[in-house]
C-alpha cells in the first residue's frame, strides 16, 4: 500500500490548521480530508485517490454533528451522519424531502458511517473514472480524454454534460438541498463564508477535474435550509434498477407551494441523470402559477430536458427523467400535508 | 456459563435434520481454504493483462521489485517450462480453459494473467503487482463479443438433430412462431473469491482450495507439473459458493504450486473479485431462434431451435441445450442446430444450469407467444403437449410429473384469476402481468464411492470426496447413513472434500446426492451384510453389531451409475468421472420437473419492473432433505429473477473489458427485491433414475424462472421482451 501521515485534530480550527500547514510545506500537496471515509476511503483502494495525507475528521461530531430547527431553518451539521439526519424528527416532520433523500441512500451501514458533508462531495459512480487501467479521464487526469463518451455509458448523464466528462452526480441529498434553496457554511483557513448550495457544485465544462469551488484546506461546516411554503410538500423520488442499496437510475427532488390546485411555488431539481445536483428552474417556471395537471406536469418534464444531450446507451434517461418528475409532481399534488 | 449463542441442535427422531455445519459456519468455526493458516506463507497476488488481443512488447519489473517485501516475480519470461500445455475439460483434459498461464507473450483476453508477484505480505503483494508497467502491442481488430463482425461462427455438427421433416411441417402449419432470443454474459460471483494455498513437503504437494471436485485439481494439476498424483493432495472442506466457477481446475492452481516450489514456502493467492471475472468460466451470452408450429388445438407439429453460444478463440465450448429444449413437448418434427461464436474473450464455462438457462428462456417464452397466438392458456399449451416419451428417439421418460406441478403451482399462485388479456390487470400506478414457465434439468449421476464405520457405541463416520457448496452435502451424508443404519442424526459424523477419501464424482450437473447417496447406501448394506442383517430393518443392525463381539465394521463401496460402462470405473480414480443420463441414455430419458409462476409489476410512468411473487413446484424424485431441498429450489428462483431483471456483465467493446467487475455495479437482487418466493415439492417416486431415487434440486429452480418474467411482463404490458436482461428502459 501507499504510505501517507495521518493525523486526527480534535477541533475545527486545528485540523484548518492542519491543512494549512501541509498545503504550505508542499504546494503540490494531495492531502485530504477524511470524514465518514465511505468515498475516500474506496478510492484510496482503488488507488484513484493517492493523498500523501490524511486529515480525519471524525473527532469533530461534537462540534459540527448537530441537527437542530432554529425557527425559520433547519441547521444541519456536516458532521451529522446519514443516519442521524434521515431519523431526526424534525427532518422528517418539517421536509420529507431531506429525509426521504438520505434513508433512500446506500445501505444502513454506510448511512451510518457517512457525513452529510462527506455525502455531498460524494464522487461518481463512472467506471473508467473508478478504474485507473483505462488512462483516458479527465476528471482524474486533466487533459487525458473521457473514455465513457464511446464507452458502456448507461449510468451517464444527459444534462450538464461536456466533450469532456459525462460522468453522473451520483448523490441522492444534495438535490435535495438544492431544490430547497439550502446555503452551505464553510469554514476555512482564512476564516469562514456561506455560499448558495447552488454554487457549490462545478459542472464539468472544460476542467471536470474542478468538482466544487471549495478552496484548498476548507472544510464544509453546516448546511442551512431555509423554511419556506413548500417545505412540508415535498418528496425525493427515486429510480432505480433495484429497490434498495442502489444510485438513482432518475431522480427528482420535488417541493410544492399550492394553493388549492394552483401552483404558488415549485422547487425540483434531479438527480441520476446529470453531471452535478440539477436544478429544472425552467420547470419551475412553467409551473408557478398554473394548475398542477397532468398535462402542466408534462410540460414543465419536457422544459427540463430541452437541453439533454444523450450518448449510445443512455437516451432513454431523457423520458425516464421525465416521467419521473412527472410522477413525483403529480404525487405532491395529491399529498396531504398536515399544518 | 453463558449460553452458547449457537447450541447445537437437538433433532427428534422423525424431524428434519438441520445443516450439519451450519453452526459451525455461522459461528466462524468452519474454516474455509482461505482461512487455512500455514506457517511462513507468502502471499501471491496476479497483475492481468488490460487489452483484449495482442502481445507483451515488454514489462518494466523495476518499481515492482523495489517494494519492500516482493520476493519473487514470475511472468512468462521468467517462469520455466511449467505447467505444460493442457486442453480443456471440453476437449480430453483437466481444465477450465486451455490459455496457459504465463505461457507466452501472446494476449488473448482482457484480464489474462501475465505476471504474478510473491511477497511477504498481501499488502506488499498488491502494492507491487499495481506497479508493474506493461507495453503492449495491440492487435488491431478485436472481437469483444458474440455480436462482433470479427468473431468466428462455427456449427457444432455433432449437435445437430433432424426429426421428421420440419420444414415441410412448419410450411404447412397453420399456426406459427418465429422470434430471436439473447441472454447476456453473466458470472457466478460466489461470496468466497477464487483462492488458492499450496505447501509443499519435500515432494508432496498440499493444495487448499475452494472446489466443486477435488480430484479433478489432484490430477489435472499433477499432469501440468509432471508429478505423481499420489503425491498431491487437495482439500476443500467448505465452498463458500461455487454455481460452477469452481467446477474443475483452474490455471491459476499451477501458478502458486510454482511459485510455492521456487520459493520453498506456502503461497497464497486470493484472486480480487474483478480477477474472479476471468479467472475461471462464466455463463457466455447467448442467441437462440425458435421457429414453433401447431394446429389449432396447440398440438405441436414442428419445432425448430437454433442456438449460438459466445465462445473463446482458444477453446470451443457449447453447451448446446436444445437437446433437451426439443424433448420436452410432443413434437413430430424436429429440428435442431447449435453454433460457437469465438470472440477474445477468456473460456466461458458452467454457471448454474448452464444451457437450461438461457435455452429454456428462448423455447419458454416462444411457447408463450405460441399460446398468444393460439388464444390459449399456457398452461393449457403446456398440457395439450405433455408427453411421456420424448420425441426424438421415442424414448421414455423414467418419470414425469409436469402438469402435476403445473396443477400445484397454479392453484397455489390463483391462476384462474389471470385475466388473459394483455395489459388487462392493474393496481393503481402498477401495471401487473402473470406469466408462467416450464422448469427443466436432466436427472445426472456418475460413478461414486464411500466408506461407512459404525462403532458399538453407537457411532457412525461416513466419508467420501464430495463437496460442500453450501447445499447440504454434509447433511445429506449423515442424514443418509443414520437412516440406513438405524442411528441418530447426532451420532454420525462425515468427511468431504478431501483427496485422501474414498473419490466421488464433481458437485456438478445437479448430481451430488443421485451419486454420492447410493454409494453411502452400497456401503450401509455391506455393513448390514456383514452383520448378517441384510435386507432387514436398520433398527437390527446396532444390536446384531453388539452382539457380534466386534467394536468397528467399516466398509467402503463404489457404485456405478446407470448408462456407464464397466471401464468407466477407472476414470472415478483419475478425477475424471462424468455424469451419466439426461438425454444421454440409449434406453430412457431422465429429468426433473417443474413449473414456474411468478407476477410483475410495472410502474406505469417510470417502469420500474418488481417481481412481487413467485411460486413454483417442483417434481425431482425423492427429496432427502426437505429444508436443504427448499433452500437450493428458493436460490434458484432468486437467481432466476435476477437472470431476469439484473445480472448482466458489462463488456467495453474496445478491450473486450468487464466495466462492472465488482458487486457494486454488477447489478444482484437485495433483499427489498425479493418478497415472496414459495418452491414447492410434488410428491414423486422414481425407481429408475438411482438407488436413492433422487432427481437433484441444485439447478432446476433457475430454469424457467427469466421465460416466466418474460412472459409476464408481456401480459402486464403488451410487450414481448426477447433480450434479458429486462431492464425499465426496454419498457420506455
């Protein structure tokens, strides 16, 4: 095996200062955070990920592990583990959607092991970018080529996709947060900062390498999603080729505002079928203000694929993502929500 | 004292016995030949080759062996003359495939060993194997797989059968069916990986591996060394999963008994599980046609069934089951080929029912595209064309309880409620659709031998060399020998799995217990004849031993199965006994029965396809042991749902790679997949078949099942699905 340091800080600020110092003694450095290490971990085996160190994480549950209603927001700490959050009470009261996204994840054991941080930069599932025999990726080695584009490419995405890399986001939670307007608090060795959920994730484009706009040695704090009229209506509905311990073939995170059969407000965003966690605003808006029929449904689908771009063995996801989001709006419209 | 977590079970007289070893794997006791710990082992691991034709230019060793800990490197360039060449089990030899290992610098599969480090540590192993770099010289074309226009096909002449005349009959026939059929490459991804320990002492070999037949490594693996089999042993005495992955020698055995010899110290290999996917056989995708024709009533009046087999250029393999496809029904008109499609890809092999699988699915679900156009239930289909002899040579069937199963299963599931109507049934958001299916496996025994010792006080030890996969090889032993000899379950102890016992045919073809049970009851009633109680009952056999004056009677017995020759006695002492029967018999056919139901359901938007219930019946001569009866029938069911709806090996057409080489992405069922699974067992008695009167239930529960699902999804939707695996984007 690969040897690497490996150090465990017992706080917040000592492991930023970790990061910081061996970021500073080797600009080149490879060095990474480990937390629930069902991602970091299985790369390191497969020797997809070589960090010359390891920074754990794991000491920090109390400060960060926390899950709490504060009023107006749900708080959830990047420690808390999958588990934690998806059983939490108030999750599962105030937005199903949360819960529904996490306990649809994994198996018991790793939603026991894996942090909600961890969970949101969780890698792709693409198979060439999982095995280093094949030396075409460029999420792994920038400039190499993408050898999905002619490969077995089913599991691929059709939105969000580049000459580049066409690898899926494989997480089932961050469409959650997105689709719910959730920030993201980041703590860092120049201090902290909060940023929209929304722009933590970098489509591919050019540099598939670039995952998400963290910056070397910060660390994911909180994640806060804010309440709003569709918290209570909201579902994660999942597709998959099995019915458990399985990504989303086609996912879609759904939250609705109604007012009688008129739709206030729509979040969706999707998941299984993109590059990165995918927000249909184009659905929303075709939504907001209409009556939530079938056919309103099926428009708002079709608006949220206009732009897919499918390769040989994945065109069915086009339909399949639409059907999905239909199936999921049209389950919200009859859900009883209690007040 | 504490309780113990596990207490050993306590069997009345008249129960079922339990699984012999079952506490002893469920509390880490067994151990399995991977567990085996021998002093000063050095660990093994095997770099494979990431193109799928062409040559080894060169290898780059030095970042390998300047790991801390490698001791040895053998690739073709440094191993010797060792092992020698061998030709398949398909061709006259030992061994799964006949690609010597490390044999030259000539590449042609993806993943062919072609280098294999020694070190102290797995870890250093590993480690080192990763850093071997090798330059190869790809061959420009290459053939990834049976649709490949640069893959070879080739008739299996020998397989060829023409009865009556079909075309004229088909031509003529007012009601017809013609459609092509695929099933995908799929492996047997047993839970234990493909391992291998070897220690030699002086010139003795010890080899612990996982296997379906010990004797066949034993001397397979002493003509590749030019050694004495005498002076091998091989022992295996639990499988952790096997479904015919580890059914005969492998190539990697010769490789660490090698390395071993070099090294004068044990090596151990544990090939990864993405190694696992070509180091021994696996089932080859498939293409089938069937052509049926029948008169208005559904009598059958001609059937024709072509199959194409993927096969590896260096051995041509064909398992070539439409002989048993056109011997079920009654048919007049006959016809049936069989063709190999060589491909670069490594020697497919035997994976559970390995042609009844995929042969069963084109014929059964054609059947059920027959009934459609017939208008007709296909149960009924089923039953207009039952028969007792079969078609081809007019042979008879020992027994056949078909419709009987039919009968059960049906009342059972509620068929009568099926509407026949496609798309006609629905719950809500699901579409449900009823299928059902014909389950087949030819009844196989081969040539076995046992020895039994019973004591005065009451003990009995029963030993042969047959194998434990998990299906209750144990169980049976014991369960055999106490029922012959009148004593409980709890007093008999048994071995298996071990070279140095009395030899028993290969755990394959359904046929352990057909072959192994009547040797145990040979040798039961040599005890019996001893003690001058032959032919009574066994409760006289433990006071005529205590009032013989002996303390030991032990007797050994090798029995013969029927359709064997004489001279094929020998072959049980030189790892090479075959199964006998099936269709194989000049005087009679021999197979189990059954009948599979199961229902779907299709989510109307996003076709999600579950498999809520499944129910079949099964008719298979005497069942010894109705709980490890059931457990094999329910394994088969759920490996026939997944044969259906997941499992399909996913090929790179630029490498002939498996992209999903791992139990993550090669899609199985979990436990949510699998709701209600009920197997069934029709009475039935079979004089014929064996002394024991067994069928064998290790591989009919697969059979059937994927038609069945087949044909269900089209009564829930309209749509013929003809390539498995049936997956939501097919019903898009």
């Amino acid at each position: 095996m690969r040897p690497f340091h490996y150090s465990r800080p017992s706080s917040l600020a000592e492991a930023l200062i970790d990061m910081r110092d061996a970021l500073a003694a080797e600009p080149n450095s490879s060095a990474a955070f480990l937390a629930g290490g069902t991602t970091q971990l299985d790369l390191m085996k497969l020797e997809v990920s070589r960090p010359d160190r390891l920074v754990d994480l794991n000491a920090l549950r109390g400060e960060a592990g926390h899950i709490r209603w504060d009023g107006t927001s749900l708080r959830l700490g990047a420690f808390a583990r999958m588990a934690e959050a998806a059983d939490h009470p108030d999750v599962r009261a105030r937005a199903p959607m949360i819960a529904q996204s996490l306990s649809l994840a994994a198996s018991a054991q790793l939603r026991n092991m894996a942090t909600l941080g961890g969970n949101v930069l969780q890698r792709t599932r693409c198979a060439y970018f999982r095995d280093t025999s094949w030396s075409a990726c460029n999420k792994r080695v920038p400039g190499s080529g993408c050898a999905a584009l002619d490969g077995v490419n089913r599991a691929h995405a059709v939105l969000g996709t580049s000459d580049h890399c066409i690898a899926t986001y494989p997480g089932d939670f961050a469409q959650a947060l997105l689709a719910l307007d959730a920030s993201v608090v980041i703590a860092g060795p120049g201090g902290g900062r909060t940023i929209p959920f929304a722009r933590l994730h970098r489509a591919p484009g050019t540099t598939p390498h670039l995952e998400t706009s963290l910056r070397p040695g910060e660390i994911i704090a909180e994640f806060i999603v804010p309440a709003g009229g569709w918290f209570r209506r909201s579902l994660y509905l999942k597709v998959r080729d099995r019915q458990s311990y399985e990504f989303a073939v086609a996912s879609a995170a759904v939250a609705l505002d109604l007012e009688g059969d008129t739709v206030r407000e729509a979040r969706v965003a999707l998941g299984g079928v993109a590059t990165v966690p995918w927000r249909a605003r184009e659905a929303e808006a075709l939504l907001r203000g209409r009556k939530l029929t079938e056919e309103a449904a099926r428009a708002a689908a079709q608006a949220a694929f206009t732009e897919a771009a499918p390769h040989a063995h994945n065109a069915f996801k086009v339909e399949l993502g639409q059907e999905t989001l239909v199936r999921a709006l049209l389950q919200l419209a009859t859900m009883e929500t209690p007040r | 004292m504490n309780q113990p977590l596990f207490p050993a079970p306590d069997v009345k007289p008249g129960q079922t016995p339990p699984r012999y070893e079952g506490r002893a794997k469920v509390t880490g006791e067994a151990r399995y030949p991977s567990d085996v710990r021998l002093p000063r082992t050095a660990h093994a691991y095997l770099h494979t080759s990431r193109i799928g034709r062409g040559t080894i230019r060169s290898f780059d060793l030095a970042a390998a062996r300047a790991v801390p800990g490698v001791i040895d490197i053998l690739t073709h360039e440094t191993i010797g003359d060792d092992p020698r060449h061998m030709p398949a089990i398909y061709q006259g030899g030992y061994i799964s495939d006949s690609v010597r290992p490390l044999g030259s610098a000539d590449i042609v599969y993806w993943g062919q060993p072609v280098a294999m480090v020694v070190a102290e540590t797995f870890e250093a192993a590993r480690e080192a194997a990763r850093r071997i770099v090798v330059a190869y010289a790809p061959h420009p074309t290459l053939a990834a797989d049976i649709r490949s226009a640069d893959a070879v096909t080739q008739a299996v002449e020998p397989m060829t059968i023409d009865t009556g005349d079909f075309a004229a009959a088909y031509a003529a026939a007012p009601v017809r069916v013609d459609a092509g059929y695929t099933t995908p490459a799929q492996h047997q991804n047993p839970m234990e990986l493909f391992a291998t320990q070897c220690a030699w002492e002086g010139d003795r070999l010890t080899v612990h591996e996982p296997s379906q037949y010990v004797n066949n490594v034993r001397f397979g693996l002493a003509e590749q060394l030019g050694i004495d089999p005498g002076r091998i042993r091989v022992v295996s005495p639990y499988v952790g999963g096997a479904f015919g992955a580890k059914g005969f020698l492998t190539q990697r055995t010769a490789l660490v008994a090698i390395a071993a010899r070099r090294l004068g110290r044990p090596v151990k290999l544990v090939a990864t599980r993405e190694q696992g996917f070509t180091v021994s056989g696996y089932r080859a995708e498939t293409r089938h046609r069937v052509q049926l024709a029948a008169d208005r009533d559904g009598r059958l009046l001609a059937l024709r069934q072509e199959g194409w087999e993927l096969t590896s250029r260096a051995d041509a393999v064909a398992m070539g089951a439409a002989s048993m496809t056109a011997r079920l029904y009654a048919c007049p008109n006959i016809s049936v080929r069989i063709n190999t499609v060589a491909a670069d890809r490594s020697t497919p092999g035997f994976m559970r029912a390995p042609g009844e699988m995929p042969y069963g699915f084109a014929l059964e679900t054609a059947l059920d595209e027959l009934a459609v156009a017939l208008d007709m239930d296909p149960v009924e289909l089923r039953r207009v064309n039952d028969t007792q002899t079969e078609p081809v040579a007019g042979l008879p069937y020992t027994s056949r309880s078909l419709m009987r199963c039919f009968d059960d299963a049906a009342a059972r599931f509620g068929w009568k409620d099926r509407s026949r109507e496609a798309g006609s049934m629905r719950d809500g958001d699901w579409l449900v659709g009823w299928g059902c299916a014909t389950a087949f496996y030819p009844t196989y025994a081969g040539n076995s031998a046992a020895r039994v010792r019973l004591s005065a006080d009451g003990r009995v030890h029963v030993s042969s060399a047959g194998h434990e996969l998990g299906q209750g090889m144990y169980t049976m032993m014991a369960q055999v020998a106490a029922e012959e000899l009148g004593v409980p379950f709890d007093q008999v102890t048994a071995s298996l799995g071990d070279t140095d016992l009395p030899p028993a045919i290969v755990a394959g073809g359904s046929s352990s217990t057909a072959s192994v049970a009547p040797a145990i009851m040979a040798a039961c009633e040599a005890i019996r004849r001893r003690l001058g109680v032959e032919g009574g009952s066994p409760a006289e056999v433990m006071p005529a031993l205590q009032a013989s004056g002996m303390w030991v009677v032990e007797e050994f017995a090798e029995v013969r199965a029927h359709g064997l020759p004489a001279e094929s006695m020998a072959s049980l002492y030189r790892g090479r006994a075959t199964p006998a029967g099936g269709v194989h018999l000049a005087d009679r056919v021999q197979f189990a029965l059954g009948a599979q139901f199961v229902e779907v359901r299709i989510h109307a938007r996003t076709r999600e396809i579950r498999v809520p219930r499944a129910v079949g019946a099964f008719a298979a001569g005497r069942i010894i042991n109705p709980r490890t009866a059931h457990g094999q029938l329910i394994g088969g069911m759920i490996w026939g749902i997944s044969s259906a709806i997941h499992e399909r090996s996913e090929i790179d057409h630029r490498n002939g790679s498996y992209i999903n080489a791992n139990l993550a992405e090669y899609l199985l069922p979990v436990n949510a997949d699998i709701v209600d699974v009920e197997a069934m067992m029709v009475a039935e008695e079979d004089h014929q078949v064996n002394r024991a009167g067994v069928k064998g239930v290790g591989e009919i529960g697969v059979v059937g099942v994927a038609a069945a699902i087949s044909n269900a999804v089209f009564h829930a939707t309209g749509r013929r699905l003809r390539d498995l695996p049936i997956r939501l984007e097919d019903l898009m």
